[in-house]
C-alpha cells in the first residue's frame, strides 16, 4: 500500500495541474453530498464496511456487502440550489467485482431572463449534472482497488460544457488490527466541450485517508489527507487587517509555519459506535476553517458532525456541516438493500 501512495503522489503533478480557489470547473465534483462523508469533514475514504454511500466516492471500497443496495441523498444548499444523487450497486460473484451506478446533479434553479434595458423577458435554468459507472474488486484479503468513469454536464441557459472524469482508488483493509488506509486520486480529465473557447482543468485531487478501530472500545478515528496534490494551500487574503510596526512604521508580514500548511491538508474524524444501529459522527476541517471563518464572528466554521441510525431495513444518515457564517449544509442520505426484503420473504 506504501508503494501504492507513492506512486499516486509522483503521478500528480504529471496527470493534472491542481488549482484551488475557484479556478476549476464543475465544482459539483468536490461537493460532499453524502450525509455520512459530510458528517466526517467532506471525504471520508478509508472505512470499508457496506455502505454505499462511501463506495461510490471511493470505487475502491466496494464490496459484495454493497451488492443490491439502492442509495438516495439530499442536500438543500444555499440560496436555493439542490444538490443529490441516486445510486445503486451490484455484485457479479462470476467477475468477483462490485459495480456501481450514480447519477448526481444541482439545481441551480430558475433566473430572470432580462434584454439589454432590463426589461424581464422570461426566464431560464441552470444545473450540472453527473453520469458515473464505477466497479472494485478485492486482490486478495487485504487489498482492494477500483475505478469510477464519470461523465459530467454543466448547463446555464444556452450555454453549456461537457467532461470525462477518472477516479482511482486503493484500499489496504485488515480487520483483525482494526485499520483501513485508502488512497485516491480524483477527477483525473479533461473538458471534451467547453463555455468559451477556452479550456478549464476539472478539480483534480490526491487524497490519502486512514481509520482506526478499537478492538475493546465503540470508537473509530480517522485522519483524511486532502488536496497532497498541492502542497502549500495558504494565500494572500485581500480582506485582512495589515498590522503596522510602530517603530519602522513597515508592514509586519505573517510567516506562514510548515505546521499551519501541514495541517490545512487534514481533517480529523471520528465515529461513535453505540450500536449496529445507532451512530455519532464528529469532525474538524482546518482548510475550511482557514478559507471561511470570519476573524471576528468565528462562529463554528470548519466542524461537521452527524448521525448514522438503522430503521428496520432503512439506513438513514444525516450531516450538519457549518461552511460559512451566512449559512450551514444539512444533508440527509436514505440506503437500503434489497437483499433484506428478500431473505425476509
């Protein structure tokens, strides 16, 4: 598996050139719209147990488990927008392999068409839309890996664009030690129709993610690596006070530490496990902390936390996200196999 991550961070800078900040296209890719992964800070890549919910964000975690299990999630964003998905993952014992199929979109909703004087001549719609196919399968008893092939649509009135999209992911899972190590490299693509004449990078990502489960005790931790494409994150916010050295009269410059930038790469996590029925979900992303918080109204940027609860056959997940001061994600994901009612029959 350590050769694996190696391999995943030299590829990086070859496959894609990583822009953050708004720089890319089809944003809809890096919106965690699983209540289960928004609850555990955005991406949650490294347990493997059956829920699809996480395989189909990392194809390297499907499993048998997943086979027959239909997924269904929600996430009223801001201002509006709708965001969910509907998935549904199989397993083929003949091609020991579990595939999957999802279909995410955002609904941007409906705006006013109006000419060149303003005058109101109607109205339009805008929303993206995202097409995957995704398949894993173990290599043996530790190791599993998979892919997801992703087509995506944006659309905003006349105007539209269009992408293919690769994901690859690794797993290492060995249930006796109670750890999980995942590595993914995400959005790996291209434009294939654009907006303009003029060619947007798709939000290429490398991530690194690991879990810890207590043999004796209902915890589990877990620590994700994002965005190791890149390795400094900070940048120059226009917006912050300049503090003013009263004997030189010199602007005073922040030193950005390599513990700041280190820990803007991570998110910390953990699950509570009362039941097999009933869990807590709890975590802290320091990058979004970083970028959304505001100085002197820090509120709770930055922490999510959530819910994961059986009903019957239902598996119902809910996840509280505080992104910004004006406003918060609350994300409510639906999961059941069929496979339940059968055997029930």
């Amino acid at each position: 598996m350590i050769r694996f991550v190696a391999l995943l961070l030299l590829l990086a800078p070859s496959v894609l050139r990583a822009q953050l900040g708004g720089k890319d296209a089809f944003r809809v890719l890096t919106i965690p719209s699983s209540a289960r992964a928004s609850a555990l800070g955005g991406n949650y890549i490294a347990v493997k147990d059956n829920d699809i919910n996480l395989g189909i964000f990392n194809p390297g975690l499907l499993n048998k488990d997943m086979g027959r299990q239909v997924a269904l999630s929600y996430l009223p964003y801001f201002e509006g927008i709708k965001i969910g998905y509907a998935s549904y993952a199989h397993h083929f014992d003949s091609l020991n392999t579990t595939f999957s199929g999802t279909i995410q979109y955002v609904d941007y909703g409906a705006f006013r068409r109006t000419d060149e004087v303003g005058h109101d001549i109607g109205e339009f719609r805008a929303g993206e839309y995202v097409m995957q196919i995704g398949a894993g399968r173990a290599l043996d008893s530790l190791f599993s890996i998979g892919a997801n092939l992703k087509f995506i649509t944006s659309s905003y009135d006349t105007y539209s664009a269009s992408a293919f999209a690769l994901d690859v992911g690794g797993v290492f899972h060995k249930p006796s030690k109670g750890v999980t190590v995942a590595a993914m490299l995400r959005n790996v693509g291209r434009q294939t129709s654009t907006f303009t004449d003029q060619r947007e990078d798709l939000p290429f990502e490398v991530q690194v993610g690991v879990t810890y489960k207590f043999k004796h005790a209902p915890f589990r931790l877990g620590l994700m690596l994002e965005q190791l494409q890149q390795w400094d994150l900070t940048y120059e916010d226009p917006n912050a006070a300049v503090q003013i050295d009263p004997t030189t009269g010199e602007v005073i410059e922040e030193k950005v530490t390599t513990m700041r930038k280190a820990l803007l790469h991570t998110v910390p996590s953990a699950e509570i496990l009362l039941s097999r029925n009933f869990m807590l979900r709890v975590a802290y992303n320091f990058r979004r902390r970083d970028e959304l918080v505001i100085a002197d109204k820090p509120s709770a940027v930055g922490l999510s936390f959530g819910i994961g609860l059986k009903v019957t056959k239902l598996h119902l997940s809910y996840g509280f996200s505080q992104l910004h001061l004006a406003g918060i994600s609350n994300t409510l994901t639906l999961a059941v196999r069929l496979n339940d009612f059968k055997k029930e029959g």
